[in-house]
C-alpha cells in the first residue's frame, strides 16, 4: 500500500531491501479497545504494534484517497454555465 505519507525508507549500498526508520509511540486507550487490539493481533499473528502501524497506514490511505478524488472532481469544469446569478426556484424547476 504506498502512499504520500509511506514510511521513510534509508537506500542502502548493497542490494538488499531498504531498512524502514521505525519510530517509537505510545497510545494511550481504553480497555476494551487494547482488548481487542491485542486479541485482533493475535488472531493475525502479528504484533499490537504492527497492527496499529497498518490500521493507521490504512486510515492515511483513504484519506489520500479522499484529497486525490476532491482535487479531480474540482477540476472539472463546470456542470452548469451560468452568467454568475443563481436561477431562481421557479427556473430551476421549469414552473
């Protein structure tokens, strides 16, 4: 999943994989939710720690989404070409 706010990867010389520059947090949440966390992790076989890593990567994904698909939209031209003045109700509802 790459996104504009993927983790920074540091190039490496050789030809291995490049190494993720990880940085450490602290969440702070309510009972039932690390609960869950911890026992949906489980059920991945992965780490909490991992599994908020993707919950977030995947939170900014649809928000690039969202932005992407706002700014194409605006782009547009526009769907009614008017002289600058609203038509009125009447008009706009052929009355």
């Amino acid at each position: 999943m790459a996104t504009k706010h993927q983790i920074d990867q540091t190039p490496e010389k050789s030809s291995a994989p490049a190494k993720r520059r990880l940085r450490n947090v602290t969440v702070t949440m309510e009972e039932d939710v690390a609960k869950w966390a911890r026992m949906e992790a489980a059920r991945r076989d992965i780490s909490v720690s991992k599994l908020m890593a993707e919950i977030v990567l995947r939170e900014m994904a649809g928000a690039d989404d969202y932005e992407r698909s706002m700014r194409e939209f605006m782009a547009q031209p526009a769907l009614l070409k008017t002289d600058g003045k609203y038509p009125s109700r009447e008009e706009a509802h052929n009355r």
